[in-house]
C-alpha cells in the first residue's frame, strides 16, 4: 500500500463518527438508549428537537425534498435528527442539555445523560473559546486595559482566519458528524459544514498570536507561552469532539491549516496595522475590501449560520480597522515608543484595577447599546428596501438581503465603537 493510500485510510478513520461518539462516552457522555418507537416514556422525558434542522440547500420557506437525504460517506447529512434520551433511573446520572438553543431556527437539543461534570463544564469553557460572547470581551479587554498593539494585530490574524476557515467550509461542503452514534450536546452552528474547524481554527491562532506578538514585546518568560499554547488549543480543539460538532479528522485539519495561514500571513501582519492606521485613504480600502470579500464568499444561494458569522466577522475586523485609523490620527490610542521595550507589568494596584474595572463596565455597556440600536434599525430597514416582510424577525434575518446589511453595518459599528468611541469617551472622563 502507497504512503498516498494509508494517508487516505487514515483519514478515512479519523472522519468516522463512532470516533466521535466513543470520545464522548470516554468522556462520560452516555449515548442516547431509545427511541420514540421504542417506548412512550422515552417521549415525555426528553426535550426534543424543536423541529428538523434546516439541510443546506434549502431556501426559506421553500418545501422539504420529499425524498430521502443522500447519504455520504464522511457522515448524516446537516439536519439529521439526534437520537432520543431514553429515562436513565433513579440512580442514573445527571442530564444536561445543549449549551446554545439556536435563535434563527428554533432548533433545541435534546437531554442527555452526563457522567463526568467536571468534564463536561471543562469542555464547555473550551468550546465557548470560539464563540461570540468570548470574542466581544477579549478583543476590547486587550484593547482597552493591556495593549492595542497587541490587541488591533490580534484582530486582524482572526478574520483572516476565520474567513478563511469559513470559506473553506462552504467549498468543501462535509457533513457534521453522523447523530446517532454522535449526540450533539450544541446544536447553534448545526446547519454549517464541518470541514475545518473553525473552532479549532480560532483556538489556535488566537494563543500562538499572543506569544508571537508580546515575547520581546513584554517581559515574561517564554515557558509561559509555550505552556499556554498548547492548553488553550488542546481544551478547544477536544471540546468540539466532546461536543458532537465535529470529527476528528475536521480538527486535525483546522490546527494544520491555521499553522499554515500564520505561517504565509502573519509576516504582513505589521504592514498591514500601519497601513490601516496611517493611509490617508484607509478606511475607503478597508470598507470596500471587506464588501469584496463578503460578496465573494456568498455565492452559495443557500442559507446557514455560516452566511451571517461571515459577514459578521468581516464586519468587525473593518469597524476595528477603521476605528484604529480614526484614534491614531485622533492621538487617543498611541503605541509606546521602541525604545521604552520590552514592556513591564505595572504593579497591580486597588487604582489600577478599578480603572480597568470601570473601563470594562463603561466599554462593554456602549458596545451593547450600539449593537441594539443598529440591530433595531438595520433589520426593519433592510427589510423594507428588499420588501421583505418583518413579522417574524427569524426569518427575515434568513434573507441575504437583510442579513447581510444586518451583519456588516451593526458589526461594523461595534468595532468602530470599541477602537475609537470608548477610548473617546475614556479620555474624556480621564479613565483611560
């Protein structure tokens, strides 16, 4: 057998979903044991689904195919329902249900039985590493209280990646894994294709990032770095495994590809923070390159979370860039000069970590209320320029004509806010 062929079996074996679904009971996730059909108790004790997923390739509001979904090899097709958690006994384990209720289909996830709860809490901090709630406190945080150098390069090297993992997604089109024997413990991102990990794209990136940019830049010991690496990658990389979401072939696949972006792009890392921040014309670039790349990678005339994560990635990476041009002409945001490198932790003082307190409090209450207030006047705007009914607001953001002007113009200004409103308004109230 050919190194090519043994290549190709391996990944074979590594992309089938009993893998999956025996890391899970490793881990001390219990397989669902019955079915609707097997029993009428199994019904009243489980929280199904609250209706099918929606497949890719269906529109809104367009008819289910009436024939069956073509099976594939690497898994179920996207929308095959989990299996039912069967009643586990007076003395069975405690159950737990999915972490994230998906707000644009209504799909709910089902209950199952959980054994290890340290595990199961462990791999859910991992898993909410790669999502959205984590994203809008950690970028402004380094921005805001640690170092926008740091935190601006930061942000670039994410949507690069993610926008690139994101496409890839959409090119190469695998299932999610096989539910069952896999049960899915998240199901918010279960209408996106699996291959690569996004997750594992993101929790690699974002920690090799920080070493590359603070070593030499601020004073600590490399073996922290290299200690941080490979926990913080590890913990987010077995999470999507512990969670259902992927296989793990897709995650090998994710940490191998975003080594190989870090290693083509983060060299022009620099050059392009400075010209984000000095370029006269910057933002118009910046704006029109984003547009460009979001148009680009939306010619699927289907719908999934994938669509708006795209445009919402795209949108805050230009609203960052934008906002850091604006500060840095503004002098609000000025990087320490060289020759005050290598930085030193200030001493933590009852001062120091109330104004970085303060700061965060301040910060993250403007972030929210912009993003309202844009989410507030962008859907029903776009709603009525495409003529696009705005009862049901879940399905109006299925529509590309409203979802995307949502994303990217709501997005955009909360970037803008956290690189050029809140350090305004942290200058004028003497915090920053």
């Amino acid at each position: 057998m050919s190194l090519g062929q043994r290549l190709a079996l391996l990944a074979v074996r590594l992309q089938e979903p009993q893998r999956v679904a025996s890391f899970q009971r490793l881990c001390g996730v219990e397989t669902p044991l019955g079915s609707p059909a097997e029993g009428e108790d199994a019904e009243s004790e489980v929280r199904g689904a609250a209706g099918n997923p929606r497949r890719r390739g269906q529109q809104p509001g367009a008819e289910r195919s009436p024939g069956p979904a073509k099976p594939d090899c690497c898994g179920a097709p996207n929308g095959v329902r989990n299996g039912l958690a069967a009643e586990p006994g007076p003395a069975g384990p405690r159950r737990a249900g999915s972490l994230r209720r998906n707000s644009l289909t209504g799909e709910e996830g089902e209950l199952v039985r959980v054994s290890n709860w340290p595990l199961y809490y462990l791999f859910s901090l991992g898993t909410e590493l790669g999502n959205e709630l984590f994203y809008i406190f950690f970028f402004p945080f380094w921005i805001w209280n640690l170092d926008p150098f740091v935190g601006r390069r930061l942000v670039i090297i994410w949507v690069l990646v993610m926008y690139l993992g994101q496409c890839t997604k959409d090119i190469i089109r695998w299932p999610r894994p096989a539910s069952p024997p896999v049960v899915k413990l998240e199901i918010f991102y279960n209408s996106e294709y699996s291959m690569p990990s996004t997750h594992a794209m993101s929790g690699t990136a974002i920690p090799i990032a920080m070493v590359l940019l603070t070593y030499g830049r601020w004073q600590y010991p490399l073996m922290y770095g290299l200690i941080l690496i490979p926990c913080w990658s590890s913990l987010v990389c077995l999470s999507r495994i512990y969670m259902g979401m992927h296989s793990i072939l897709d995650v090998i696949a994710g940490f191998l590809y975003t080594l190989l972006i870090l290693v083509i792009f983060y060299p022009l890392v620099d050059l392009i923070d400075n010209f984000n921040q000095t370029y006269k014309y910057a933002p118009f670039i910046i704006i029109g390159l984003h547009l460009a790349l979001g148009i680009f990678s939306f010619t699927l005339d289907t719908w999934s979370t994938s669509r708006g994560d795209t445009a919402e990635i795209l949108g805050s990476g230009a609203g960052i860039a934008c906002g850091s041009h604006a500060t840095y002409n503004l002098g609000l945001l000025l990087d320490p000069p060289l020759h005050t490198l290598p930085l030193a932790s200030p001493p933590l003082t009852v001062t120091l970590f109330a104004k970085a307190i303060l700061r965060v409090v301040i910060g993250m209450i403007t972030v929210l209320i912009v993003r309202d207030i844009m989410k507030k006047i962008t859907i029903p705007l776009a709603c009525k320029l495409s003529s696009i009914p705005c009862d049901d607001i879940r399905q109006a953001r299925q529509h590309m004509e409203v979802e995307l002007p949502y994303r990217y113009i709501t997005y955009g200004m909360v970037g803008f806010s956290i690189t050029f409103l809140v350090p305004y308004i942290f200058s004028f109230t003497g915090i920053s």
